[in-house]
C-alpha cells in the first residue's frame, strides 16, 4: 500500500469515525486537536485503525504522534512490518 492510498484511507475512517471533515485532515494539523481525541478516543482510533489496516497499536506507538503526518508515517512503518 503507498502512501497516497494510507492518506485517503485514514482519512476517509477518520472522518467517518469522529465526524470532522475531510478538509480539515491537513499533514501538518495537529491529530488529537482536529478530531478532539480523549483517551477513550484513542482507543477508538486502536480500533479503527485494525478493522483498516489489520495490524495492532499500542499506546506508546502514538509517543511522538503529533499531525496527521506522524500518523501516515506510523501506519506506513506498521504496515511495512506486517
């Protein structure tokens, strides 16, 4: 999967997921701002991120995880590893 395809798809389960618009998805917007993530949200985000992609995140691979950018690359590292 590159990463032009793990863009569109993170962003189209995100917004689903916590109801903010696309538009608002932006590389360098912060992550927990833009979608108002709590930490129940984080486990959500654990969730949906599974159902997509297939592979498991823990809390302490979201230190370090600020913008969407971060993101992309945590999942691009993820799936590279499957």
């Amino acid at each position: 999967m590159n990463r032009e395809t793990i863009i569109e798809t993170v962003k189209d389960f995100l917004s689903d997921e916590f109801e903010v618009d696309k538009s608002k998805i932006q590389p360098d917007a912060n992550l927990q701002e833009t979608l108002d993530l709590d930490s129940l949200d984080y486990v959500d985000l654990v969730v949906v991120i599974e159902e997509n992609f297939g592979f498991k995140v823990t809390g302490e691979d979201f230190v370090g995880i600020a913008t969407f950018d971060d993101f992309y690359t945590l999942v691009e590292k993820k799936l590279a590893e499957k």
